[in-house]
C-alpha cells in the first residue's frame, strides 16, 4: 500500500468525523461542549468507551507485549474489572449527587480549596502524559509508514495530527466525542477481526485450528503463581488493574466526563457494568491477535521493526498489516483501525484537559456569560500545543514498550488522587487544607525512589503496578497527620 493511498484513506476518514462534528456542533455552547447536555444514551456510550479505554495504546501495543509477557496483561484486565464496580457503585453515586461538571469539584466540597486545585493539577499532568503516550505511539506509525517517505519531519507529523483532533472537537467538545467514539470503537473492532481472518488464512488455518494450535501455547499463559518476587505475579496485577481502573477512569475527568453526560445515575450505571465486561472479551482478542502475529512473522521471516537502533514490537502489527504481503482489505482495515483505536482517546483527552483547565484553574463558570465561550476556545488551541510539545520531547525519550510506559507513569501520577478521594470517602475528617499539596508531592517522590529501588537489594522483588495502591496509602496516611476534627 503507497503512502499517498494511507494519506488519502485517513483523509476520508477525518471527513466522516467532520461530518458527525457538524451536526452535534450545531450548539456551541459550554454545556454541550462540557456536559453534551446531559442527553447522551447509556449504551452509545458504553460502546463508545470502548474504543477510548483501548486506544491505539492496546491496538498496536498489547500485541507487540505478547512475546515477553504472554497474555499475563489479563491478569490486569481481571482487576479493571473489580475497579469498575468500584466506580459504577461507589464513585458515580457521589458525582451524580454533587452535580459536577469537573470530577475534582468533589474535592473542594469535601476539602477545600488546596485539595480541589491539588486533585486536579495531579489528573492534568496524568491525562497530558497518557493522551501523548497514546498519540506518540500513533505519529510514529504514520511517520514510519507514510511521511518518511517524503522525508516530512516527525514534527510536522504530530502537528497534523494534533490539528485533526482539533478542528472536530472545537465546536462540539464531549457531545461531538460521545457520537465520534462510536465510529471510532467500530472500526477498531473490523479491523481487529479482520486481521485475525486473513493472517489465520495466511497460514492455512480456521480460527479454531488456531485456537487449538502447538504454536500459540508458547504465548497463551494467563496466570503467573510461580514467584510472588516477579512483577507479573496474579495477585500483583489484579490488585494494580483494580487500582489502575479506578484512577485512570474513575478518578479520571476523561473518561468520568463522558459517564456524566448520561441522562441520570441510574444509565450510567448500566453504562458501565455493560462496558466492563466487553472489555474483558474484548483485551482476551487483542492478546490472541498478538500471538498470532508472532507465529506469523516467525513462519515467514518478518523481523521486528527497529526504530532508532531500538527493536519496537509496537510496530510488528502495522509491519505485518501494511507490508506482509496479506492484500489491500487487511491495510485498508489496519489504517483505518489504527487511526480510530489512537484518535478515539486522543479526541476526549484534548476535550477533558480543556475542560479541566476552563473548570478547575480558570474558574470558567464564574467569569462573565460572554466571555465564557472565547475562554473555553483559547483554552482549547494551548492544549492542543501542549500536546504537540510533549509528544515530540517523548520522540527522544522513550525506548520502551508504550503500554509498559503508559502504565508506569498512571502509578506515579494518579496515587495522590487515589489517596484523597479514599480519605474524603471513607473518613469523616477536615484536614488542614494547605497542607494537601505537600501530603501528595512527598508520596510521589518516595514512591519514585521506591520505583528505582534495585531488584537485588530487596531479595529479588520486582516492583510493579502495586506501587499505585502504595502511592495512594502514603497519601492516605499523609492526609491522616494533617487532620483536624
């Protein structure tokens, strides 16, 4: 497939989106761009959420994590379970009851000032680091498969990109995203299936013949007992998957955003019950897509893409997908997954940091009615620069898997969140609100040094996703000594 026929195909792509734009856009104002009204149904939602929860993080690299980890990531996937139900029965009741457009509106009723400003200055830089994981791991596919081919630099890649997300979300905000999400999860989940069928056919097999396979036991191993020191031990990573679920979306304006957009409590609910067990099956199917595509490459002697001298497994999909020989239905599928799976994050995450920043730091809701509107879009277009910056630095910085990154990062970030809403929830203490800050920005610099703590000075034990719960105990007890009665 030629670069100028990628280009074309997500041309048509950002048509089809610009199109639902134009219709939910038609009200400019901030209560459809924050809340869409309140009018969204719960199981357009749901499926829209999908697609925002996966992203083109798990699109491209959860198959590329196959060789190392085995399906050991549904470990993680069996405690976001847990943690939706954390959300849906704990969270959600208490964010209906306020009637918040920001989620960390929560903090300054139960807190005050300090821990509202605090709360949300921890999910800025958390969805700032997540939306250019996401968006990083996609500029460098269409760097890699299309602009490099005209020698176009990799800036110019991620300001396209950017621009994109930017020119159908400015009018619509969370009401064009709740409608573009499910576009967006649909083509993500053809493409899916479609790879499946042709590299199975490829190979000569039916996916049962492949489900039955010698090949694919080298990678199907789920549950990992055998040494409480490794890192992907099961209890590790379904305690780290419930707190990470709880954070990165329940404590999340991102994703919380779109759930508050629901018509009442009640749907929201249902709304995320539903999606919580489609994202079970859903993550089982990506893990079995990357198996497959390392049997594959290992049969037809298709090498790991290397990128900057580093060998990066994220890339083995789009290699196999676009340049593996498998026929222009499978490219044209990949290309179209790949950009829906990235954007249907990348989308939200523009909106929810705009949303934040308008709410949470500028007060919006306080400024003058007619000023509110230009506000909300000034904020909107330093965002997307924001991003843009962030994303090109992580060009020179990252040389891991993404996913692995992305995860590492929502352990540091999001603890202090996780510590003030648990403290706010289930104890009936004011705390000295000054001092909040401080509580928080301590966690995260022990847990840092926690984190960089060699394997051999603790017995062997590896360090992994348990640091989330850990982070947010320390700020737990943290807030414990600077409370008051």
């Amino acid at each position: 497939m030629q670069p100028i026929h990628i280009l074309l195909l997500i041309a048509a792509y950002f048509g089809v989106l610009l199109l639902i734009s134009y219709f939910t856009g038609k009200s400019s104002g901030n209560e459809a761009f924050f809340k869409a009204n309140k009018q969204s149904p719960w199981y357009i939602v749901a499926f829209g959420m999908i697609g925002a929860s996966l992203s083109g993080v798990t699109f491209i690299s959860v198959p590329g994590w196959v060789e190392g980890a085995q399906f050991s990531y549904m470990q993680i996937v069996f405690g976001y379970l847990a943690g939706n139900f954390v959300i849906a029965y704990v969270l959600m009741p208490i964010y209906y009851g306020l009637n918040v457009t920001s989620i960390y509106q929560y903090l300054e009723e139960r807190f005050g000032i300090v821990s509202y400003k605090t709360g949300a200055f921890f999910f800025f830089i958390s969805r700032v680091l997540g939306a250019s994981f996401r968006l990083y791991l996609v500029a460098i596919v269409l760097q890699q498969y299309i602009f490099d081919e005209w020698n176009v630099p990799f800036e110019i890649t991620v300001i396209l990109s950017i621009l994109l997300i930017w020119i159908y979300t400015f009018r619509g905000g969370i009401k064009t995203i709740v409608w573009t999400d499910t576009l967006q999860t649909l083509f993500m989940l053809i493409a899916l299936g479609t790879a499946i069928y042709y590299i199975n056919d490829q190979i000569g097999w039916s996916f049962s013949e492949f489900l039955s396979s010698e090949e694919l036991k080298n990678y199907d191993k789920v549950f990992f007992f055998d040494s409480f020191l490794e890192k992907n031990h099961f209890f590790k990573s379904f305690i780290g998957g419930m707190f990470i679920a709880i954070c990165m979306t329940g404590l999340d304006q991102d994703m919380m955003q779109k759930n508050l957009t629901c018509r009442n409590l009640k749907e929201a609910q249902k709304n995320m019950v539903s999606f919580s067990f489609v994202l079970i099956v859903v993550n089982f199917i990506f893990l079995l897509l990357g198996a497959l595509l390392f049997i594959y490459a290992d049969q037809f002697n298709i090498a790991t893409p290397i990128v900057d001298g580093n060998v990066k497994t994220d890339l083995l999909f789009p290699e196999i997908a676009i340049n593996g020989g498998l026929g222009i239905v499978l490219a044209v599928a990949f290309i179209l997954g790949l950009v829906a799976a990235a954007y249907s994050s990348a989308d939200s995450a523009l909106t929810s940091l705009t949303t934040s920043f308008c709410i949470d730091f500028l007060g919006i809701e306080k400024r003058d009615q007619k000023d509110q509107v230009a506000i909300r879009k000034k904020t909107h277009i330093a965002m997307s620069i924001l991003l843009i910056i962030v994303i090109i630095i992580f060009k020179h910085v990252l040389t891991e898997n993404v996913i692995s990154n992305l995860l590492t990062v929502a352990t540091f970030t999001y603890g202090p969140l996780l510590g003030l809403f648990a403290f706010g929830i289930f104890t009936n203490y004011e705390i000295k609100d000054q001092y909040t800050w401080i509580v928080a920005l301590i966690s995260v610099l022990v847990i840092v040094g926690v984190w960089k703590i060699p394997s051999e000075l603790i017995g062997g034990y590896k360090i992994g996703y348990e640091l989330l719960p850990l982070n947010g105990l320390l700020t737990f007890l943290g807030l414990i000594l600077i409370r008051r009665k």
